[in-house]
C-alpha cells in the first residue's frame, strides 16, 4: 500500500515521500478516503499512529481542489497547547510544500504585525488554542463565518484542560454545514458527549496499537541533574559496542553546544536542525548512515527525514513536553525486526514530562543504573 493508493494528488505525495514516509499508518489508509468523500470522522488513537497526517493530507487535497477567490479562513484546527499548535504548523507547512495553501498559527500572546497581515490577506487554514482565538474573534481580527472544515485535534485533552465551553462558543460562530473531524487518545464518556454536540452521523475509527515496533524498544530513563547529562552521555558513547546514536535535543543551539563537546573528547559527531541547509542536513545523515560519524544530534523537526533499518540507539538528552513527540523519536529503532535501545535523561524539571509520556505508553520506564560522572 502506497500513499497513491489513497487517491492522493502528487503533491502531496511527494512531499510526504520526501519526509521520510513510504507508506501510510493503519489510520491513514482507513481516515483518508472517508475525509476526501466529505464525511464527519471520529478517529480514536494513539499518539505515535500517524493521526496528523490522517487529517492533513486530505484536508490539503480538498482545499486545493475547491480554491475559489477568497481571503477567509476555510479549515480551523483546534488544540490545547502551544505546543501542539506548533507541531501542527510544522506538519502541515511540510505536506503542502507543493501547494498554493496558506496556514497560520495563533497561541497565547501578542498577535504580531506579520500575523496580522496574514490574516488581513489570505489564511486557509488557522491552527489555534480555543482561548486565545476567541480573544481574537473578539477583537474582529478574525472571521470564523467562512469555515468549510473543523477539526478538534488531542479532543481528550480539550476537554481535561476545561476548554470544551471554549469549543463550544466557537461552533456558534462558524457554519452549521461544514465538515467536522474529532481525534483523540482516549475515549471516555465526558469525550464521547463532547463529540456527539458537534458531529453527524460520523465514521467511527479506532486504532489501539501505538506501534508494532515499540515492542522492540528497550526504554529506561536516568535521572541526572541538568549540569551533569553532557557527562553521562559522553560516558555511556565511551561504549564502542554502540555503534550508531541518535541523539534528541529540545533546540538548535543545544544541538551545536553538544556536538562541539562531544568532538572534544573524540566522539565524531555532527548535527541537524532548521539552521542548518539542506545540503548540510543531507550529508550529516549520510555521514551518520555509512559510519564516518558515531552520533547524529538532531532536532525533532530535523529528525523527520531519518529513516533506517538498523539505528540501534537513541538517546532523549532532553525529554520532550509533548508525549507524542516521544513516541515518534523511539519509533525509529527497533525496526526490521531489530532490537533497540532508547534511554531518557530526565532532570528535575522534567519530572512531569516523562510522567505525561509514562501515562501514554501505559507502563513505567525501568530506572537505569546512573554510570559514574566526574
């Protein structure tokens, strides 16, 4: 099965194929034909099983077949975070790389003069935090009577953060005829009631599994003060036997930080980040593919386009806040039937990130034995 086989436009095609995917997740293949024929979906599944894309793609495909001359906004992505508004904005500038689509994010804080901009010229699609687009409605910046598509992203977390009355203030001001897609982790009762005041007769969707290769993924945490995990990974690449490291960092200054100390001690390093051009990203990754260096020091969004069969190892140096955003890391080891190791380092300020991940895989990581730091 093949992202052509879903009826997918080449454009989006190729952009999905160039970021590293080659076939569709059990929710895409199941998701895409249902939202390209207009109907509502509930999709109910776990982080890490490719839902974002289950939306975006036809979501892009539609908008592009339908583009009247227009300056509304057509599709509003709801979320609870910042975060998450931003890994979506990401996602969807990725898979509309080949296409004359717009789209603007808006969280908490000052709506700057380029957004406004934006949003006076043409924006189709408005990924948002319900609180603050309802400031922003308020102030008249934002018009909401033009909406072709609603889609409730991380709905579960929507409604434990107490922004269902938000949601619901929002669908008195957009369309009664539109098309409406709700995704979810989880599904409770309080859930399944939100879901069902906004919704017609929609295609249920349920994938359980997070990922087969998870079971490949040995995963243990070490908790190290923050001043101390440079030393703990420089002691555990020490380790020969681990030939090939992926190693995660929350930015791209850290990532140059950490790759000029690793070399300092012999570890041959390099690293990849939107700074860098994609010439440079490319050959890192080939680099890091045929050996010439030990340790590829990435950023998430970077990180995308690293697809191997044997990557034996991956270390989180910093956890992410997003559980999601986990998942996708260790998703790429233990693949082909290989083993995998991925470890975390967890300081005390990000207690509560490794809980929230802990929460979504349903176990807790075994604590690894710290190694000694001088």
């Amino acid at each position: 099965m093949s992202f052509k086989n879903l009826n997918l436009i080449n454009p989006i095609v190729r952009a999905v194929t160039e970021a590293g995917y080659s076939k569709p997740t059990e929710i895409q293949y199941i998701a895409v034909p249902h939202i390209l024929a207009g109907k509502d979906v509930i999709g109910y599944s776990q982080t890490g099983t490719g839902k974002t894309a289950a939306f975006a793609m036809p979501i892009l495909q539609l908008l592009k077949r339908n583009t009247p001359d227009h300056k509304e906004i057509r599709t509003l992505i709801l979320t609870p975070t910042r975060d998450l508004v931003l890994q979506l904005e990401e996602s969807f500038k990725m898979y509309s790389k080949y296409l004359p689509l717009s789209q603007l994010s808006i969280f908490g804080g000052v709506l700057s003069g380029s957004q406004l901009a934006a949003l006076r010229k043409r924006v189709d699609i408005l990924i948002a935090t319900p609180e603050r687009l309802l400031n922003l409605v308020s102030q008249r910046h934002i018009d909401l009577s033009k909406i072709e598509i609603l889609v409730l992203d991380e709905a579960d977390r929507i409604v434990d953060m107490k922004f269902a009355d938000d949601v619901k203030k929002i669908l008195q001001l957009i369309p009664q005829k539109r098309q409406t897609l709700f995704f979810s982790a989880t599904m409770s009762s309080e859930v399944q009631k939100f879901a069902d005041t906004m919704m017609k007769s929609p295609v249920h969707i349920t994938v359980d599994q997070i990922s087969s290769s998870m079971q490949s993924v040995n995963q243990s945490v070490y908790f190290v003060e923050k001043t101390k995990k440079t030393d703990l990974l420089i002691n555990i690449l020490q380790d020969v036997s681990i030939l090939r490291s992926l190693v995660f960092t929350g930015s791209k200054q850290g990532a140059d930080k950490l790759v000029k100390q690793l070399e300092r001690t012999g570890i041959f390093a390099a690293a990849i980040h939107g700074n860098k051009s994609q010439t440079a990203r490319q050959q890192a990754i080939e680099d890091f593919k045929s050996s010439k260096i030990r340790v590829l020091v990435a950023t998430d969004i970077a990180a995308r386009g690293i697809e191997m069969e044997e990557l034996p190892y991956i270390v989180n140096y910093e956890l992410p806040d997003v559980p999601e955003t986990y998942v996708n890391r260790i998703e790429k080891t233990g693949r082909a039937g290989t083993k995998g190791t991925a470890v975390s380092f967890c300081d005390e300020k990000e207690r509560s990130d490794l809980t929230n991940i802990q929460k979504l895989l349903g176990f807790i990581m075994p604590v690894a034995k710290l190694q000694y730091i001088h």
